[in-house]
C-alpha cells in the first residue's frame, strides 16, 4: 500500500468509528492507528457521552485500545476531526510521526503542537466528515460546546482554538 492509501484506509476505518458513535447517541469522531504498510492496531471513538469521562476523546480512546506498545514512532493515527490540545498532546508524547486528519473546517485543534514536535500532518478535507460535523453541531451545539470547553453562554464570540468557518 502507498502512503496515501494508507492514510485513505485509515480515515475510512476513523469515519466508520464516528458513525458507529452517532449512531448510539454520542459525538461523532472516530479514530484509528494503524501500522505505516496500513494494518489496524486500534480503533476508538469519542465516548464521553456514552460514559460521562470528559477526556474520553476519539484519538485519546484510540490510544488507550492499543494498549502498552514499543511502536509509537512508526504508527499512523488518523482522526476525523482536528485533534484537540489533548490528544495532539498525547500524540506527541508517543512520538507518533504522521497524523491523518478527516477535516479541520468546523473545529482547529492544535495541528501547530504535531507540525512543531515534527509530525506529519494530512488535512484530507473529506467531505464526508464535514457534513458529519456540521450536521451534529446544527443539532446539538450546546452538546459540542461542551466537548470542545466552550462555556455556557459564551455567545458568538469565537472560543480560543477553534475556527469556524
Ligand atoms: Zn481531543
């Protein structure tokens, strides 16, 4: 398989993660970490609505199923969102060298944390994971604020890290 294949396959297996997230009520992000010749090491998706733990994000979730591994630094985590603070945090800490990324149009995380810690950063601009996002914010944006730290009334003004468009 050729990088960009890799990294297709992985967003595929990342989206499949955010609609099976969707589909019991919860946020929909998905994510997936798969070896550099494209097999799937772990799958996760954001699970704090399914079970109330705050930092339970699509990526963080991913990582933790992949469980203890020596491997990080040859690994493929692709996202379909923008990984926020947390997780890019977390991806830097395992020097984790290539992050796939579904969209980053209506959430930026903190790309500059991965692209200044040397990791390769795809924005696939899938438009797939756009209308995933923009559909769940339309119906649930106080559920979203929420995820992302916005405040309760925190109005139209633009929340630190994020760029809507
Ligand atoms: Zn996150």
């Amino acid at each position: 398989m050729k990088p960009h294949e890799v990294y297709r396959m992985a967003l595929d297996a990342a989206l499949a993660q955010a609609e099976k997230s969707l589909s019991e009520g919860g946020i929909p992000i998905g994510s997936a970490l798969c070896t550099a010749e494209g097999v799937i090491v772990a799958l996760g998706h954001n699970l704090r609505v399914q079970t109330g733990d705050p930092t339970a994000h699509a990526e963080t979730v991913c990582i933790r199923n992949a469980g203890r591994r020596r491997d990080w630094h040859t690994l493929v985590l692709a996202s379909t969102l923008s990984p926020c603070a947390m997780c890019s945090g977390t991806a830097v800490l395992h020097r984790i060298p290539v992050v796939v990324i579904g969209e980053h149009r209506t959430f930026q995380g903190r790309e500059d944390w991965l692209a200044g810690a040397g990791c390769r950063v795809h924005v696939m601009d899938d438009p797939r994971c756009v209308g995933l996002m923009r559909g769940f914010i339309k119906k649930h944006p106080e559920l979203w604020n929420e995820d992302i730290g916005v405040p309760p009334r925190a109005g139209k003004r633009t929340p630190r890290g994020s760029r809507p468009r």
